[in-house]
C-alpha cells in the first residue's frame, strides 16, 4: 500500500471510530441536562438518581470521545498536509473557531459540574451541565461547517497565483446550505442515539425490576426514564427523516455522482426507480450491477419531488466531469490534475450499500419506540414482557452502527475527490481538489503504517475498556437513593456550607 | 500592527496558555510515581490527581485552540510543521489519549490492579509530552531543513540533536517543578511538604537547565539583541522560584514558574519572528508573510478571537476560584467504583487491597 492508501485507511478508521462516542455524547448531555433540570423543578429524588446514572455513562462516553478527537485535529497537518496548504485559510477558521466557542466551554463546565456538585448552588450547577449540552452540539455545528465545505465549496474564490482556495465570506460558509441540512440531521441523529440508549437501557431495567416483584421502582424511576428517551427517539426520528430527504435533495444537485453511485445507477434515467435490491460482480463497475427489487419513480421523487424527473447516471457524469475539469484546466494553463483512468465517481458497492445500511439500522429504534408507544400508552403501566427487555437492549446500537455508515456513505461517496467540485449553480471553479493529491508528501509509508498500528491497537483495548465501563455502569441500575450535595441542601440540615473539613462529595 | 503579526503574537499568546497551564497538569501527573509515600500511596495519589481534576480538560484546550489557531492563520505553518513532525506528534497523541482517559476511568473500578494501570497511563501520558514539546519547539527554533516548497526533508533523528534534547529536559524539569510548586499551594499536610521539598531541589536544577538552554538559544539562534531581556526575565524569575521555594512561599512560587514560562515563550517566539519556522537555508524559510493566510481569514480570526478568548479566561479563571480550597487526605472520600465481579462489595476491595480510605462509604 502507498502512503495514500495507507492515510486514507488511518482518517477512516480513527474518524468512525471517534464517532462511535461523539453521538452519545451529543444527544446524552442534553438529555442529562433536562433531568437534572426535572430535579430541580420538582425536587423529586427520582431525577436526581437517573441524573447520576446516566451521568456516569455520559462521563466514561465522554473522555473517550475528547480523547480520540485530538487525533482528528492533528491528523490534517500530519497525514494530509497539502490539503491543508490547500484549503487552511478557508477550512482552519471553522476549527479554530470550534476550539475557542465550544471545547473551551464544554472543557471548563464539564470540569465544574462533576467536581461542582457540593460547591456551587443548585442553579449554578445545573447551568453548568447545560453549557456543556449547548458546547457539544455548538461544536457538531462547526465541524460540520468545515466538512459541509468539502462537499459544498462555498464563500471562497481561486487563487492562480498560489494555486490555493481563499475565503472571501466567512457568513457563507457558516449558512452553506449543506451545513444547514447536516446539521440537524446530525444532531437529530445523535438525539435518536441518546433517546434510544436511554430508552433501551431503562426498559431492560424496568421489565427486570417488574419480574423480580420491584414494581414501585420500575414505575416510579425506569418508566419516566423510557418516556423521556421515548421522546428524543421519535424527536430525533423525525428530525433524522426530514433533514436527510432535505440532504438527498441538495446532494442529487451538488454530487450527483454519489447519489447517483447510491441507487446504483449507471444510466441516466427518466424516472429513475429506488433499488432495494441489487448485486454487482466483483468489478465492481457499471457493466456488472443488476437490479433485482426496485420501486419505480422513487428515486427520481427523492431527488426533486417528481417521479418523472431524469436523473444523470455514472456514466454520463463521468464524461461530464472529465470535460468539465479538463476545459477548466485548459482554458486557464493550469497543470492537468488527472489523467484518462480517473474515476469520477466513488466504489458504487460501498456507496450502494453504506446507504441503505445507514437508512436500515436508521429505522431500527423504530421497532422499540413502537413497542414502547403501545406497551406503556396508559399512564403509569410497567410491563414484565421479557421481549421487550430484550428489544431494548438490541435497539441501542442500531442509530450507532446508522450513524457509521451514515459516514462512511458521505465521506465515501464524496470520493475521488476530498473538495467535491459542485456543478451549476453553486460551484467555485478551481476550488476542488483530488484526495490523491491532498495527502502529505514527506511522510513515508513506513511512518503512516505505525501510526496506524498504533491507532488501531490503542483505539481496539480503549475499545474494550469503554465497552466494559459502559456494561458495568448500565447493568449497575439506578441508585436506591441519592443524597442532594447542594450546598443548599447541607445549610438546611444545619451543616456549614464552607465547611473545610467535609470529604468531597465526589473526587477523582 | 500587520495582521500577521497580531496572529504571530496570538499564536504565542495561546502557546503560553498551553504551557503555563497543563505545564503544572503535566508536572503533578509526572510526579504521581515520584512523590507518593508508601503506606499511604493510594490517598496521596487521590490528593495530587484531584488537585488538578476539575481543570486539566479545560487546560489541554489551549493545545487544540493553538494547533486550530495555527491552521486557520499560518496553514503553511500547520502542514509543514505537522507533516515533518510526524513522529513526535503520533507520540504525543498516544500519551494524551491514554492521559485523557485514565483521568476519567481511574475511579470506575474499585480495583488496586486496574487503578495501577491507570496511574502508569498518568505518568507515560505527562512524561512523554513534557519531553517532546521541549524537543519540538527547540527544533522550531533551532531551524530543520526545509525543501523550496517548505517541505520538511530532514528526517525524524535529525530532530534528536543536542539542543532540542536539552530542550527536552528543560520543559521537563521546568514542568516537574511548576506541577511541585502547584501542588503545595493547592493541598495540605504531608503531601505539601514533600511537594515544598521537591520543589526546593528541583527549582535550582532547573534555574541551570533552563538557564544554559536559554543563553544557548539566544547566542546561537537568535538574531535580535532584545530577546535577551527575555533571557533576564526568565533567570531572575527562576532565582525567585528557587528563593521562594525554599522559603515555603507558594504562591509567590507558582507566580514565579508561571513568569518564567511566559519569558520563555517570549524568547523562543522572539527569536523566531518574522520566520514562523526557520529553514537551514534561510531563502526557504516559513515566514509570517509566505506562511499565513489571507488578510480577510485573519480579520475575520482577529474578531473572533479578540471577542471570545477574554470570555474564555474570565470563565477558566472563574473555576480555580471555586475550587480554590487545599485538598488534604482527609477530603478524599472513600473509593466510589464498582468492580467487575458483581458479587464483590466494593468497599471490601478497597479495604483489601490495604490503600483504601479511612471513610468507608457504601
């Protein structure tokens, strides 16, 4: 393998895994936050104990997901320095920015709120979980902004004199419309994690406590906790749903070739049909893709909201894209970037199927927010059915495994190219910049293949240990009581709130 | 002032943050396999990590907010620094990933083995940055070769040249003594004595140290005369380290270290401007102009930046108010975390394993 090679397997093993805990993270703190907040509106000690249980499982989430996203920072410069010669001055902005707006406050709050809860008062410390809610999505928006930018190049211009992207407006890049789209797709996505996982784990845990005679505790403090992950399921369902048909809409006209490359379709078409079925042979090109369960005019609907519409297949984008290119190069004497091979489309297998993976897994928290909607409709009833127990378990790494795929279908489907070049109406000529052409040129194969050694082992034991932290932490329950820590409440039982000689009532 | 230079000095400005900040984070989770006393290992231990628990996150962000910073104004800078630092970096990286989450995971487990390996993390994940951001911003400094398209070409063990080594100790030993220092003035009892001590002999290794790698750099890489105040700065401040670490006077100490490592980014910033990052031959030079981006990205950074970073100090600044109290072994509540084995009492781990806590708690 080349260095090329080599670095695109290291971004995407440690960019999926990172985001395997960065969802969690997104969607459990603000579910947190409205616990706690439940707490102290009602007082009742019920949210004050499904604050610390989950607010563990966030916790141990947590480090792993800032500790695997110093990488991501880092890996630009290290294994992708000519695309940061390229596009920095347009693409380092959004990062920056995300560091000294967001990792700054969620940093700092985070810090304050598991070390604050016997030092600050009441309101304070709930702020303090809700900035750190408010950081991590802030954060998932400039992120985003910068990714959106590769695939949807906007507020920048071509510089022919030092060959690079330039940016000319920072307010297009933070409203490109494809930020706009990913980012309540990607939020609403991570609320459907974090709804489920809730959910999941509190309805394992209420049918457990049902059958084991507990039926008060599964009431009073599993039963809330799977209405309120039921909510930010069907929120986030919904939300998901919504912004990713707005996604397709807006991807069908800036990367037709993904699209096209997800349906599989290789001819352009009137009325282009939805597969649900094909299969391809082991060229994995157009000539071997045959279509076996298909729905007629859907794809064509999905892309415009007209079954009739025609839709540009591989094939005629490809000849499209090497025209268009080559004239651009020609006509301003800049050095040709490709050559007759080039592909301009990405792997259709792995665009086909990532798609439909991440749609499927997508709608399996259906099935428990389904079960859970006609099991506990009445108010107050529990259920003992074991399935449902089961159900709930297996629901919660579904929007995980939808979230993976979702990735690796918009990074993958972006491919060859790292800076997709739009057509019409919205592209910049000449900012677009092959991936082969993105990655660092003085970094040996040799010294990628250690790192990403290094990464893949280090990331398989932490991997584990999180797996393991998480299980035992979910498995544990909910406490059978909770102390309130507030200062408030130990100047009520006649202690002194500054009291120097108290133990901490939570230390590392 | 150019917008360069406003970034240049930014730049520094963050760097600072950085050092003076998880430099203390560094220097008390290297001495964790140093300070300790057996017998009570496992409470000192707690102390000398809960010192600095609520802060190390919010202090490892200058680091981010430093390397987006460089992106974002100076990506030249970014890529070839980046690219031609490879190695030192993926090192780097493997010791904050460990670092971030033994802090976190530490408690979890009510286990002697499994906070053993936690505390190695600790100490692997602080020694191994401590040494390699002084090898690397003595290189910086020094100059590394670079090709015309500002490529580095010279190699991962032409980075390993005497000066950057020495480099290498100095943030080391000046780490060790700023997270000493750190840790007396934030616990009590006989953990801030040990600290007091440790910070009494290692201050005046590293007053020679740092004071020989400085008058080096200024000598040999240094192109203008008044880096040399910074050079004073940094010595008279580390004389004051030494004179009010022996006198037991903490803060004036911790306030000392701090003024130091400032003088040093002074001088290495110092010296290297207007370059950003020197070439052997000087016409391939990155410099503030050929490295930076352009004018509209830097104004835009420029208002960001000039809005948010007071905010972000009034806030950080905030959270060593509140948890401005001494720590001592008496504030470290029994061990709170499960174990594996479900079967198994936690608090009966922590008794067993004979370093559990005085307070038995549930």
């Amino acid at each position: 393998m080349d260095a090329l090679d080599l670095a695109r397997w290291q971004f995407g093993i440690t960019t999926v895994y990172h985001f395997i805990f960065v969802p969690l993270t997104i969607g459990l703190s603000p579910l947190v936050a409205i616990m706690q907040t439940l707490w102290y509106r009602t007082g009742n000690e019920r949210w004050l104990r499904l604050t610390k249980f989950f607010g563990k499982l966030l916790l141990i989430n947590f480090a792993i997901g800032v500790a695997t996203g110093i990488v991501q920072e880092f890996q630009f410069g290290m294994a992708w320095s000519e695309y940061s010669r390229f596009v920095g001055d347009v693409f380092g902005a959004p990062l920056a920015m995300e560091a000294l707006a967001a990792f700054f406050v969620e940093s700092t709050f985070l810090g304050l709120w598991i070390f604050g809860w016997d030092r600050l008062p009441k309101k304070i410390h709930l702020a303090c979980i809700w900035a750190v809610a408010l950081a991590t999505n802030l954060s998932a928006f400039f992120i985003l902004a910068a990714n959106s930018w590769m695939q949807h190049p906007v507020g920048v211009e071509y510089n022919f004199e030092t060959g690079r992207a330039e940016m000319n407006d920072i307010g297009a890049v933070l409203t490109n419309p494809t930020v706009l789209a990913a980012f309540p797709h990607t939020i609403t996505a991570a609320l459907l994690t974090a709804g489920t996982f809730v959910a999941g784990i509190a309805a394992w845990w209420m049918v457990k406590k049902v059958r084991s005679g507990d039926t008060a505790t599964a009431r009073d403090v599993y039963r809330p906790a799977v209405i309120l992950g039921l909510v930010a399921m069907l929120v986030g369902g919904a939300g998901v749903a919504v912004s990713g048909d707005q996604q397709a809409k807006l991807m069908f006209e800036q990367q037709p070739a993904k699209m096209a490359a997800a349906e599989g379709l290789c001819e352009s078409t009137d009325g282009a049909s939805f597969s649900i079925l094909a299969i391809g042979d082991l060229t994995n090109d157009c000539d071997g893709v045959r279509h076996l369960i298909e729905i007629p005019g859907l794809t064509s609907f999905l892309a415009t909201n007209d079954f009739d519409a025609p839709i540009r297949g591989v094939d005629e984008l490809q000849d499209y894209y090497a025209q268009w290119i080559r004239d651009w190069e020609e006509a301003n004497g800049v050095e040709a970037t490709f050559d007759d091979d080039t592909r301009f489309y990405p792997n259709l297998a792995i665009t086909y199927w990532s798609f439909r993976l991440m749609i499927g897994f997508g709608i399996g928290s259906a099935a428990l927010s389904l079960a859970a909607l006609w099991l506990l409709r009445k108010k107050g009833t529990v259920t003992d059915k074991q399935w449902f127990g089961t159900l709930g378990v297996a629901a919660i790494a579904t929007p995980f495994l939808a979230s993976a795929f979702g990735w690796i279908f918009t990074e993958m489907g972006r491919q060859p190219w790292v800076v997709a070049p739009n057509p019409d109406p919205s592209g910049v000529d000449g900012v677009w910049l092959l991936t082969a052409r993105g990655v660092s040129v003085v970094t040996s194969p040799a010294t990628i293949l250690i790192s990403l050694i290094g990464f893949t082992l280090l990331y398989g034991v932490l991997a584990v240990v999180w797996y393991r932290l998480m299980h035992r932490y979910a498995v544990e329950g909910v406490a059978e009581s909770e102390k309130d820590p507030s200062p408030e409440a130990r100047a009520a039982a006649g202690r002194d709130g500054s009291d120097d000689d108290s133990t901490l009532s939570f230390a590392y | 002032m150019e917008l360069t230079t406003v970034w240049f000095v930014l730049i520094a400005v963050l760097w600072t943050g950085y050092l003076v900040l998880e430099g203390f984070d560094f220097g008390v989770g290297m001495l964790l396999g140093i300070l300790p006393k057996k017998g009570d290992k496992e409470r000192e231990r707690r102390v000398m990590i809960n010192t600095i628990g609520p802060v190390w996150d919010g202090n490892e962000v200058w680091l981010l907010t430093a390397g987006g910073a460089t992106f974002a104004a100076f990506p030249e800078w970014y890529a070839t620094l980046f690219s031609g630092f490879y190695l030192p970096l993926f090192l780097i990286l493997l010791a904050l990933i460990v670092r971030v989450c033994a802090f976190e995971w530490r408690g979890k487990i009510n286990d002697a083995r499994w906070r053993a390996w936690a505390d190695r993390a600790l100490i692997f994940g602080s020694w191994l940055p401590s040494v390699l951001w002084g090898v690397a911003f003595a290189n910086i400094v020094r100059g590394v070769e670079l090709d015309a398209d500002h490529q580095y070409v010279g190699g991962f063990f032409a980075l390993l040249n005497p000066f950057a080594l020495l480099g290498g100790v100095v943030t080391t030993l000046i780490f060790l003594t700023h997270g000493a220092i750190f840790l007396a003035l934030k616990s009590d009892g006989d953990i801030r004595r040990r600290a007091g001590d440790f910070a009494a002999r290692s201050s005046v290794a590293t007053l020679v140290a740092a004071g020989a790698w400085a008058i080096w750099l200024q000598l040999a890489y240094a192109d203008a005369a008044w880096t040399w105040a910074a050079v004073a700065v940094a010595a008279v401040a580390l004389v004051l380290v030494v004179l009010a670490a022996r006198a037991r006077r903490e803060g004036q100490a911790f306030v000392a270290s701090a003024v130091a490592i400032v003088a040093a980014v002074v001088l290495i910033f110092g010296s290297l401007f207007p370059d950003v990052m020197p070439a052997f031959d000087a016409a391939n030079s990155l410099t503030v102009d050929n490295a930076a981006s352009t004018d509209y990205t830097l104004t835009v950074m420029t208002w960001v930046a000039v809005i948010l970073t007071p905010i972000v100090l009034l806030y950080q600044g905030w959270t060593y108010w509140v948890f401005r109290k001494r720590l001592t072994t008496e504030h470290i509540p029994a061990h709170t975390g499960l174990t594996f084995r479900r079967d198994e009492p936690a608090a009966v781990a922590g008794a067993s394993s004979g370093e559990g806590s005085g307070t038995i708690k549930e």
